[in-house]
C-alpha cells in the first residue's frame, strides 16, 4: 500500500526549509535527516517540487549531496547568485562554503 503525504509532514519539512538562511544552503538529506527521516531525501524533494501550493518558501536553497542544482530548474543558479552564494561551477554550489549548519 502507497503511504500518502499529510500535511502535517509537508508542513514540517517547509519549516525546515524556511530556516535556511539566505546566502546559505542544505541537502535534502540533511532535511531529511533533521526531520527525523534521514534515510528519505527523495521525499523532501518530492515535497519540494510541491511547494508553491503551500506558500513561498526558498526551495532554491536546496540541493543534492554534491552541490548539484536541480536539473532544468534555470532560476535557481540566479537566484543562488544573487544572494551571494559560491559556485564551484555551472551547476554546483561550493558546499565547503556555503552549508548550512543549524
């Protein structure tokens, strides 16, 4: 049987989100992690991709283990830049620089 999202879940891991300080930057496994699910990054990607029904949360401040940005999300780099994040390249962020640690 599929376990359904509750809101209550997708609630909690926007929260997480919205703790992110600008010029900063988490993985969705260290959301995972700190909402007490450290083995489900995918859901907090899944949640994430969700977003923008539940309000306005800076969802560009996450990405992958490596640095990586979202693939064929455009915006996402510029709006990284414009709050001064590094990047080692096009598509990753310079994590030795710029992770959040709560």
């Amino acid at each position: 049987m599929k376990r359904v999202l509750d809101e209550a879940l997708i609630y909690e891991i926007l929260s997480v989100v919205d703790e992110i300080p600008r010029g900063k930057v988490a993985t969705y496994g260290q959301l995972a992690k700190l909402i007490g699910r450290e083995k489900n990054a995918r859901l907090v990607g899944t949640v994430l991709s969700m977003a923008e029904y539940y309000g306005t949360y800076p969802c560009h401040r996450v990405v992958n283990h490596a640095g990586r940005l979202v693939p064929g999300w455009t915006e996402q780099k510029a709006l990284l830049e414009a709050e001064q994040v590094p990047m080692k390249d096009d598509t990753h962020v310079d994590l030795s620089q710029c992770l959040y640690i709560p």
